[in-house]
C-alpha cells in the first residue's frame, strides 16, 4: 500500500501582462513493502526454523518542497526532496533496500529470491540470541533536487514581439541526487561500488520558431561518484559508457546535444 499527497499554493508574484502565476509546492508518499521468500526457496539449513517460509518487510517515505516563481525577467524553479526507498520516484541512485546483516555471525549466512525475484533475502545466525533469523531489510535513504533559471532574452532586448527574434530564451540548470553513504556501503556489503551521487550542470538555449515548435541546442556535463574500497582502495568499474573514471572515482560526461520539441 502506498499514500500520496500534494498541496499548491497559487499567487500572482508579478502582474505583468502574460506573466502565469508562481507556485510552491508540497509533495510526500508513504509507503509499505513485504518481500515473501515460500518455504522451498529457504536454504537447507535454514527450512527447520522456517517451516512457513520468511517475510522481510521495509518502509518508504518521500518529502519533496518546491517553487516556481515567474516574472517578466525570469523564472527561477527551486526543488528539494529526501527520503528513503525513492527508486520508483526516479531518486536515490535507483536504490530501493539492503539487508542488514549486522547481526548475523558470518560464515553462517545463506541466501534466497524473493517470490517475485525483486530482492534477495539473507538468513543467518544471530549473533545476540544465537538463533536462526532472517535478515531484516531497511530502506536505503536519499535526498537531492535541482535548481533552474530561465531568462528570456527575447523579451530583455527588447526584440519585437512580432518578429523573427522574438522567441530567444536561455535555460541554466544544475540538479544532484545523492544516496546516505552508511546505506550505499550496506547496499554493496562493503565493496567498491557507484554511482552513490549524480549531478548534471546544463545550459541550454532555446528558440520558439512558432507556437507549435521550439528549436534547443544545450551543453550538459553528467558526473557520477562511485565509493572506495576500504580494503583495497580501488574503484569498481574503472569506465562507464561515454567516458571514463578517473584516480579519485569521479565519472564524466560532456554532451552536446540539439533538437525540436513539438507541442500541441
């Protein structure tokens, strides 16, 4: 079961003729999930104490606040969000859980799939009571947002309304999305892994041919930050696609890229 809300507050921030109205903006979910493991998945040495099979289960919330705020000059849009389990919302790296195997003795861990395949569930002996015991899993935490201006130029030239120069507008934008490093490490159970933070810088020019075609050319730099080892102090994946990874983890990617965008 998932709820989800959203509230937006409407004012008019410049009375210019054409100019919309601003909005802030207040978003959140809350959500449950089990991940089931049926009793002919659970490991040999496990199936006694799990005769019924085992259920793990994990909670996800989000909180996003958010701002577009127009005038003649510009418009500035502001978001920020944190949660946990945000993959399905398009954060957190995509991370959804981890098993936490602090309590497990090692050596005597064993693994299952879920029912649907989404997550694998660890059993193993507990360390305080020295039982048998399903791993429980938490929700890897995440946070980030993004900030973008745009300026219309047309309109700061002065360019005649019914000329070709009259639709000229520039858009700069920078965004992060970042996973809680503690939850990044348990995720990969200590290894050398990425991206645990994303972050995009673009500047991106437009031009409105007509009201049903608008022309952009943008310049964009992707960079990626994977974690190091503890142990061996290297990174794993050395490349990515479209560019490599250098002595300190860092992933980069610059991009050129030019386009119409239709609207009706």
């Amino acid at each position: 079961p998932e709820l989800e809300a959203r509230a937006v507050l409407q004012f008019q921030l410049d009375k210019a003729p054409g100019v919309p109205s601003a909005e802030l903006m207040v978003s959140g979910f809350k959500a449950s999930r089990e991940a089931i493991v049926l009793p002919a998945d659970v490991p040999a040495a496990f199936a006694a104490a799990f005769p019924n099979g085992a259920t793990a289960s994990s909670d996800g919330f989000g909180v996003q606040v958010a701002a577009q705020l127009p005038t003649r000059w510009a418009t500035l849009t502001v978001s920020a969000y944190r949660g946990s389990d945000l993959r399905f919302f398009f954060g957190g790296q995509f991370t959804s859980t981890y098993n936490d195997t602090s309590d497990l003795v090692p050596g005597t861990t064993a693994d299952a799939p879920s029912i649907d395949g989404a997550t694998t569930q660890v059993f193993g002996t507990s360390a305080t009571t020295g039982l048998p015991e399903l791993a429980p899993q938490r929700s890897v935490r995440g946070y980030g947002g993004f900030i973008n201006l745009g300026l219309p130029l047309s309109k700061w030239f002065n360019a005649d309304p019914r000329g070709h120069n009259a639709g000229w507008q520039l858009g700069l934008h920078y965004g992060i999305d970042e996973v809680n490093a503690t939850d990044f490490r348990r995720l990969h159970d200590g290894l050398a892994a990425g991206p645990v933070k994303s972050t995009v810088g673009a500047v991106t020019l437009f031009y409105k041919i007509n009201p049903w075609c608008t022309f952009g050319a943008e310049e964009s730099l992707y960079r990626s930050y994977a974690v190091r080892n503890s142990t061996t102090g290297t990174f794993v994946g050395a490349t990515n696609a479209g560019g490599a990874m250098d002595g300190k983890g860092v992933w980069r990617d610059v991009r050129e890229e030019f386009g119409p965008t239709f609207t009706f």
